[in-house]
C-alpha cells in the first residue's frame, strides 16, 4: 500500500504546485519577463512530471515523493510568487 500512495502523493504535490504558480496574481507588482519565463517553463516542467506519474506509472522513491512534497510547500508559503522563491532573504 505504501508503494503505491509515494508516487499518487509526488504527482499531486506537483500538479498542486504547478495550479499555485499558475494561479498567482501580482496585484500591481511588475512584469519581470525573465521570471515569468521560468515561471512558465517550471510550470510547464511540474504539470509533465505529474501526468507522467498519473498516465504512465513509473516508479517512484522516496525521495523524488519528498522534493515534491518540499517543492509544493516552498510553493505555497511564497504564495506562487516565483520571484520571491528565487530572492535571496538577507
């Protein structure tokens, strides 16, 4: 049973993360073309690696379950703001 709900928890996690970029709003920021260009590769990126793990089964570790996990929580405490992921807090 723990085999199959690690790669079910990775492709939710990067689906979720995926629909959280996707659904940022900027809320009078400026466009910065840069980053709304990796934003829409990484999303592009998460929404595969999700379906893949859905449609085709590969296997999946412990750890790839994990990045994913921590990837979609970065995600949602930035609040899908790829930006301010990428900004260096000093």
């Amino acid at each position: 049973m723990f085999a199959n709900l690690m790669p079910l928890l990775a492709a939710v996690a990067y689906i979720a993360s995926a629909m959280r970029l996707l659904c940022f709003q900027r809320n009078g920021g400026r466009i910065r073309r840069g980053i709304s260009l990796i934003a829409c590769l990484l999303i592009a990126a998460l929404l595969c690696a999700g379906l893949e793990i859905l449609l085709y089964k590969p296997p999946v570790s412990l750890w790839q379950t994990a990045i994913a996990v921590l990837l979609f929580i970065l995600c949602y405490r930035s609040r899908g703001n790829l930006a301010a992921l990428l900004r260096p807090n000093l």
